[in-house]
C-alpha cells in the first residue's frame, strides 16, 4: 500500500519550502490513492512552540490540504528508543563515553578532514561498555558505520537517479543523544518503518541524510522507502531561503494575508521546480493531481523572486490575478469579504455580491479590495484635492457646470447601465464636450478618485442617494 508522509518541524511558521513539499506528497498520495501521514517531528524539544505548531495547521487549513492520519513524534519516543537499542543488540550500534565538551573538541579539530568516529570508544570491549554504563556514566549512542573502504552505501532517488557514497567516509552519528532522546535520523526512520511509509518526498538538502537513513533502515531490516528530492527553492541571490534570513518571503501567511486564492498559491508553488509535461502553467487542482508525476521534477534549484521592498513573487500575483478572473462572481465576493471587513469597510454579502464584478478584471488580490473599492462602503469619502475633478483640457469651471448638469439630469434618471449611459452621453453631447470631460468630473466626485471600475455601473451599485450627496460635495468644493 502506497503511505506518504509529510513531516514539519513546529519551530518557525509554515516555510514556503515545507508547504510545497506537503502539496508534492499530497499530490502523489491522491493521485495513486495511497494514505497522507502527517508527522509532526517534534521531538527538538528546546525549539519547539505552539506558535509554530499553530502556523503549520493554519497554512495548510487555508489551502484546504488534507490528511488521513496524524501523529507526534515527542509521543513515541519509546518506540523510537525500543529500536536504536535493538540496533545496538545485533553490534551496529555503540557507547561512546567522550565527554560532550571533549568530543566537540575532538569534532572542531578534524573539521579539515571530517570528523567520523572515537576510535577509544567505538573499540570499547563490551564488558567494558556495559560496566560504565551501569555506573551512571554519560553517552551517546552511535550508530557503527562499516568501515570497509570498498563499501559503497546506495539508493535510488525517482529524481536524481543513483546515488552512491562510501561508506568510510560516513561518521558514526548518533542515534541517542546523551539525555537518551533519540536523534532525527533515529526518530525520522524509526517512524518511518513503524508506521510502513512507502515513499518519503523531500526537499534535496535531505538527500545527503538519506545515506544514514539507509544504514538505519538495513540494520532493522526493513526495506527502505522509495525516496524523491526536491530542488531547493532560493533567494534571488541564489542564497537558500531561510526564515532567520528572508522574514515573510518565505512563510505561506504572507501570501494568504495578502490576499492570495489558495489555489492560486498552490499552483505557484507547483510550478516552482515541476511541470508538466505540456508546459501548462494554470491548472486546477484536479488537472495538478492528473498531471503530477516524478518526472516532470527539475533537477536544478527554482528561484522564487521578491525584492526588499515587494516579498511577492510576480508570477505567483499573476497567477492569482488569473484565477480571480475565472471565480464564479459568488465565490468572489463571499472570499473578498472578510478583507474588506478587515479593513474597517462596512460590507455585506448583498452589496459585494454587486461589486465584486465591478472588480474582478481590474484587482489582483482579495485584499485589493480594500482600496479599490473602499468607496461603495464608506457613508463619507476621505478628503481628496479638488483639483482632481477638473477634466483634461479644462478648468474648474468646467468642472463646476459639468457636476450641476450631472446633479439635475441624475435626479430623475433611470439609474441602470443603459440609462444613466443613454442621458450622460446627451448631456455631454448639449455641453459640446467629449464624453471623457463629462464623466471624469463626476468619477472623482463620487469615487474620490480618477482610477475607479466603470463609471455606469459605479453609479448604479452607489445609488441616486449617494451619488446625488457626494454630487453636492464636490460643487460646494469648486464654488
């Protein structure tokens, strides 16, 4: 049976690297209809916060991934123990008594060359292992890494192909620290058998781990997973993205507070290091799930792009612009809601149902919605310079007869697109002005701005009350 997991560490918020992982496994899991873990490796104690334990359950709430089992590793620490031991019953695995501070002293000083094992300890007799053991005496607990030279350690990766490292050149690493809380690589693999993980989907800086993971999962002779690496996704410096160093580019709530569909998120980060096979760059979830293989994985690093000034990738905010495009009006308005909210606007679904397609060709993101259309939910306009209301290629005056025409003609008009259009166009036309000079005068005074969504529609979803108001405004502001 095909069993995939993903599993986060809850030491920072969701990284923008973990969240594309878990999609990649998801992807492949719902695909061949096998079971999505989720493992949460918390087993680092001292780093550990609900925060971020926090952050990861929000992040992949919002992109609306799902799992079909969960577990901690802090809660299996005795099976993670039950099985480094077992390890050290058939003589893979070994005490080492060094001193912590003498041991990174020994470790600082063959940095040169690597450091690999203490040959004091590793030859220990095991009458003499165990005698130090049972008086109270400190160790790690090491994993016996053979030490034939021609010994080769190999597996193969679905998208690096063959991978080979001797294994005299692997140190002995630990599998218990020296408080008996089992390690990473003990803990990762030990779960990893227990719970019979078929295929273990990663990020490419793991791939060296996987040589040590190999030789844990021989020694308890189980067969390894199927492994897949991902490239790495880096700064535009080609530096890895990094919490500590990039802030908010690198965490998923970044994008959703900016106003990103989850989808749209989702598909960016597809697209960073895969793609499918016809080069498609905007797919729905299901075309993402059909389409995903290990093939079309890149073997070369993607570069996710932000300036200092703007941590969103530009192809991720066309995407999302894209996929706006194509919501059904409902679904727009009911996901821009909660953003106009937010922002102070007096919204209700009954009037962002009439002004969410007055903006789905022109925002691209939700939360454009806040400064876009912050005037259909406001009773009063902010202050705005009432040089704004003069049009092109005329002054104030015109400006002035241009609004009191509007403010007569719109008392009485028919207030749809047709007939405001039909008696504003003959208004401009007994002004002998272009209809540009009529309408921009009237745009700000009712928008409090030059760039708003079209005019017609604007005064329909605004209303002869409100318009015929800020009408006024703007007459008492040119007089």
């Amino acid at each position: 049976m095909l069993r995939v997991r993903f599993a986060p560490s809850p030491t920072g918020y969701l990284h923008i690297g973990s969240a594309r992982t878990f999609i990649f496994n998801w992807l492949y899991a719902r695909r061949n209809r096998g079971t999505m873990i989720l493992r949460i490796d918390d087993t680092d104690v001292d780093r550990n916060t609900q925060a971020s334990l926090d952050s990861i359950f929000d992040g992949l709430k919002w992109l609306n991934l799902d799992w079909d089992e969960q577990y901690a590793q802090s809660e299996r620490g005795d099976l993670h123990r039950q099985m480094a031991w077992a390890i050290f019953e058939r003589g893979l695995a070994y005490r080492d008594f060094t001193p912590a501070a003498t041991e990174k002293e020994a470790e600082k000083e063959h940095a040169g060359g690597g450091w690999l094992f203490n040959p004091g300890m590793r030859e220990l007799s095991a009458e003499e292992s165990q005698r130090r053991a049972d008086s109270g005496e400190p160790f790690v607990l090491r994993f016996r890494v053979p030490r034939e030279t021609s010994l080769a350690v190999e597996f193969q990766d679905s998208v690096y192909g063959e991978q080979s490292k001797l294994a005299a050149d692997i140190e002995d690493f630990a599998l218990l620290r020296g408080n008996g809380v089992p390690t990473y690589h003990m803990a990762s693999c030990a779960d990893d058998v227990d719970l019979r993980i078929s295929h273990i989907i990663r990020g490419q800086d793991h791939l060296t781990n996987t040589f040590k993971h190999v030789l844990i999962f021989d020694a308890l002779r189980a067969e390894p997973p199927q492994f897949a690496h991902l490239p790495l996704l880096l700064a535009p410096d080609g530096s890895k993205l990094s919490k500590r160093k990039h802030g908010p580019v690198v965490s998923v709530t970044t994008y959703r507070d900016a106003g990103f569909l989850p989808h749209a998120y989702i598909n960016f980060l597809c697209l960073l290091g895969w793609s499918p096979k016809d080069n498609r760059e905007q797919l729905t979830r299901e075309e993402l799930m059909l389409a995903f293989s290990f093939d079309g994985i890149h073997r070369h690093n993607a570069v996710v792009n932000f300036t200092e000034e703007d941590p969103i990738d530009p192809k991720a905010m066309w995407l999302n612009a894209e996929l706006i495009r194509t919501l059904p009006v409902e679904e727009l308005a009911r996901q821009m809601l909660p953003f106009a909210c937010a922002a102070g606007l007096r919204a209700d679904p009954a009037k962002m149902l009439r002004v969410a397609p007055l903006l789905q060709e022109r925002i691209k993101t939700l939360r454009d919605v806040a400064t876009m259309a912050d005037f259909f939910f406001v009773d009063e306009l902010p202050p705005y310079d009432s040089d704004e209301l003069v049009p092109q290629k005329g002054d104030r005056a015109l400006a002035l007869k241009v609004l009191l025409a509007a403010r007569e003609i719109l008392a009485d008009a028919t207030f749809s697109h047709a007939g405001l259009e039909a008696v504003l166009r003959g208004v401009a036309e007994q002004l002998k002005i272009k209809a540009g000079q009529m309408f921009q005068p009237i745009r700000v005074a009712v928008c409090g701005r030059k760039n708003a969504p079209p005019l017609f529609e604007t005064l329909e979803v605004l209303g002869r009350e409100t318009c015929l108001k800020r009408i006024d405004q703007a007459i008492q502001m040119l007089r």
